[in-house]
C-alpha cells in the first residue's frame, strides 16, 4: 500500500504548492522547493542505476550540507535505506558500522576521501562505482554533481509501504558500542503530526539546524519543516560558534532552534556585540539532553524576548517521549514534562518491573507511534530492552503528584557506595551552582573501601582561583555526606568527553581516571 504522507511524496506535493518558498539553504547556497525535488529525483535516479534495489542500504560520511539532505529524501523516496556515519569516527569504526549495515554504496565528502581509501579493502559489499564524493574530483569515486546531473528528474517509480524502514541510526554509544536503530517511514510521519500539534509548527517557520545530521534530533527537525512547507537552514556541526549563530539568527530570521544547555551557555556568554544581534524572529526554542537552570531559564527568555522555551526527554529509539512546554517551565523545575502527543504512556518500573509510586525512582518506560523497530542484527539486545511494547532507554526518573516527570541519571551512571545509590546529576547540579565551575561531570571511581568513591570532574570557568578543597567545603551542608565528593579533578574544556549533542560521556570519563589511578599503583 502507498504510503502517501511519506517525506518523499510531500517534498514532490510541496515543490507544486510552494513554489517560490526555499527549502534548503546553506552559506551561499540555496533551492526551492521545485529546485529540491528535481535533485532529489536525480540522486535517486543515479542511486538506482547502480543496481541498487529497494531495501538496499546505503552509507553517508557527509558534513551537514545540501548534500547530505538530498540523500535521506533519495532514500525516502526509493524505498533505499540511509545509513549515516558519524564524522567523526576513524576507519575502523566505520567498517564495523559499514559491516554492521550492509551497505551497498557510499557518499563522502572529499575531505574524509583518506579516511575511505584506507579502508577501501575491508569494504566487501561496496562494489568499486558505488563509491561517490561531494566536492574535488576523486580517483575512484563518482563526483557528486556529474553523477547526478544526467539522470532524469522523473519520480522513481518505487512503491514506499509506510512500514518500510528509512533510516539505520547509529547510536552515540554513551554506554558502549553504537546500535543500529532501525526507524520506519511511519515513525517519522508520527514524529512531524505529533511536533505540528505540539509545537504549532507552519509553513512559513524557518529552522536552523546546528546538530549533525547523523543524530536523531537532526533528523526529526530538519525533516519537520521541509514535509510542513517551511524552510531549514543548514549550518556546519564541527563547530559551535555563538556569534555565528547569532548573526545567522539575524540575517536568516530565524523561527526555530534547537539547542542543548552547552550552547545556550556559549550564546549567554558570547561577546557585547553578538548580544546586540537582533533575534526577535525567534518564536520557539527547545533544549534538550539536560536539564535547564532556573538562573538559566530567565536568562535565556530574557536573551529571546517573547520566546516560548520547551524542554524535550526523548531517544534515538523511541523519539520524543515527553514535554515540558513554555507554561510549566518555571514551576516545574528539573522536569522534563509530561507525555508527548501521541505517547501512549510512560511507565516507571523496578527492577521486579512493578510501578512504583509517586517520587519514588523507576526504570522510565514508553511506548508509542513514533518508536523504533529494532536493532540491527541485535535480536538480544532489542529484547531486552523491551517488556511487551514498552521500551527503556536505561534512564532512571520519578514522576510527581502532577504526573510531571523527572529524569534522575542514567541507569548505568549510578554509583554504589558504601550500599547507597547515588545519581550523579543530582551532585552534579549542586556544584554547577558554584560561581567558578563551567562544566561538571560526577563519577564512580574504584574504592577499597566503600566500593566507589564519588569524583566530581571539573572544568573551571576561565581565571578562576578553583581548588579541590573549595568545591569540598561548597557542597558540605548542600548535600548527603555519602552523596559529596570525596575527590576532584581540574580538567580543561575540551578534555570533557561529549556526544555530538553534547551529553557527557561519563563512561570514558570512568574508564580514563580508572586507567591512570591503575598506572599510578
């Protein structure tokens, strides 16, 4: 059965209905809607004459781009499956995603060329014409823009089942290996109606894009305005430049951003004349990863004057789950809301998987429309991840009177000390406080003793006079003794270890200070 509200057939229907609005724009690039699909159709066409068949996968290595854009709509529009690759990742994590997917074809950007030419050999089901690069001409690829440009721009004639699958996502891997997350047509369809009743999201928004379009979040927003009509401005994901942002705000006037806690504390901080750029075209802001201060919270509103703030808890697996929208943000401090439209319920269990009861903590779990498949070749682990229709995540949180809930840590963060439970967001909010710290992450550490000894690792704020003794007696009489650090560690910036949407990577963070605890007897 056709899937007629498929992202496919809504970029063909909007290239008719819109055709002076802009879908996609970049630094000194830009096309319209009809522009977009005659492209789209033409990478199609090119993808398909390289034998690919429908439910064939393949690999992106692209920057945020144009490029990158056209390839997921060429994939939802032949019934071929998208796998994108984390840019940063090196060779060998690639071919185990290359491995792992079945990728048949791949399109890199020529800067990772090097990175590809070097693998070439351990890529057994990329046949030697299936390899196509964006930019400078390369000895064994097929140049993007020649690729494409003499296929026909006719609609592929594929039929797309809603039920198809579109994307094989891979996860960050905040607690170990990435997992291919399987994600239909149907989810995303979900995803767009349920944001558009959510959000009030139009035509005439215009979203800037910042998080790297390998990431589900990417993905979701990027895609909700070009299926609504809208337009989405694209901007590179190596670097977070707060000026940069700004002044892309101004001059684009843009309507929607999504952002997490790091980036709105770059744009809090940026410099006089960047805090001068006009931003009054912004209607609506979302932060997600991590929970937003109060101090931050009236900062941020103050910085976009008129904005409506929403706070999203969702997964790459089971994509949003709740919101807390712009009435309850300052009364419900910590919360990440209640159910999205069209989350059917969340459901906090034990570890005997009984409910528990109000502000008592619970594995948060959930269901809906807008939930993955399965993992790739990871019957097991999609198992287990599951009881019945219900899918965890691995966060641990509790709900109030209001049905409000509040995500306390990650299961797998928790720390175990002297047979208490601790959760290193709840320390780590405490010290965040403290005048001097940027940037905070909270760790078990191995004890002889008690197990695990709780370990702030600190980023200072620049010229700060910070010293271990300092952030020990600012905690004392603020939190539990068995909940305080008994250690802790000065970092610089970037030695704090992030995904690309900016959550801490705790696990490299235990793994790093517990190897050179070991190095140093």
């Amino acid at each position: 059965m056709t899937c007629w509200l498929n992202l496919g057939q809504m970029i063909k229907m909007n290239a008719k209905k819109f055709p002076s609005t802009i879908a996609l724009k970049e630094e000194g690039r830009s096309l319209t809607y009809p522009e977009l699909n005659k492209r789209v159709n033409k990478l199609s066409n090119s993808l398909l004459s390289l034998g690919l068949t429908k439910g064939d996968k393949f690999a992106v290595l692209l920057e945020n781009s144009i490029e990158i854009v056209e390839a997921y709509l060429a994939a939802a529009k032949t019934g071929l499956i998208i796998v994108p690759v984390h840019f940063r990742f090196i060779g060998r994590e690639i071919v185990k995603i290359m491995e792992n997917s079945d990728a048949k074809a791949f399109i890199v950007h020529d800067e990772f060329v090097p990175v590809v030419d070097s693998i070439k050999k351990d890529l057994k089901n990329v046949a030697s014409d299936r390899y196509i690069v964006v930019g400078e001409k390369t000895k064994g690829y097929n140049e993007y823009e020649d690729f494409i440009k003499s296929s026909s721009d006719d609609e592929p004639d594929i039929n797309i089942d809603c039920k198809d699958t579109w994307i094989i996502l891979y996860t960050s891997g905040t607690t170990g290996v990435p997992k291919g997350v399987v994600r239909s047509h149907e989810s995303y369809i979900a995803f767009f109606f349920i944001n558009s009743v959510d959000f009030g999201f139009n035509e005439h928004d215009v979203c800037l894009n910042v998080m790297p379009l390998y990431h589900v979040n990417s993905t979701f927003y990027t895609f909700l305005f070009l299926y609504l009509g809208g337009t989405a401005y694209i901007h590179p994901a190596r670097h977070f430049r707060a000026e940069e942002i700004l002044e892309i705000i101004e001059s684009e006037k843009i309507t929607y951003i999504s952002l997490i806690p790091t980036h709105y504390n770059l744009i809090l901080n940026s410099s006089e004349d960047s805090k001068k750029r006009d931003v009054s075209s912004i209607r609506k802001l979302l932060c997600s990863s991590a929970p937003v201060s109060k101090s931050m919270k009236k900062e941020i509103m103050k910085f976009f004057p008129g904005v409506e703030l929403y706070e999203a808890y969702g997964s790459t697996e089971a994509g949003l789950v709740t919101l807390l929208k712009p009435e309850d943000q300052m009364r419900k401090l910590g919360s990440i809301g209640y159910e999205a439209v069209g989350t059917d319920c969340v459901k906090l269990l034990d570890e005997n998987a009984n409910e528990v009861g109000y502000n008592e903590i619970g594995e948060l779990y959930s269901r809906g429309p807008m939930m993955f498949n399965e993992y790739y070749k990871m019957p097991e682990k999609t198992k287990s991840s599951f009881i019945g229709e219900w899918f965890s995540a691995g966060d641990m949180a509790k709900r109030d009177e209001d049905g409000f809930y509040y995500i306390v840590d990650r299961k797998d963060n928790m720390i175990i000390t002297g047979g208490e439970h601790v959760y290193p967001t709840e320390v780590q909010e405490i010290i965040v406080t403290h005048p001097d710290v940027f940037d905070v992450a909270v760790i078990g550490l191995p004890h002889e003793k008690w197990g695990e000894q709780v370990t702030a690792v600190i980023v200072p704020r620049e010229n700060s006079k910070i010293n271990e003794k300092k952030i020990l007696d600012f905690c004392r009489n603020k939190i539990s003794g068995y909940k305080r650090p008994k250690k802790v560690i000065l970092i610089e910036d970037n030695e704090m270890p992030r995904t690309p949407t900016g959550k801490i990577l705790h696990r490299v963070l235990r793994e790093r200070y517990n190897s050179k605890r070991n190095e140093n007897g």
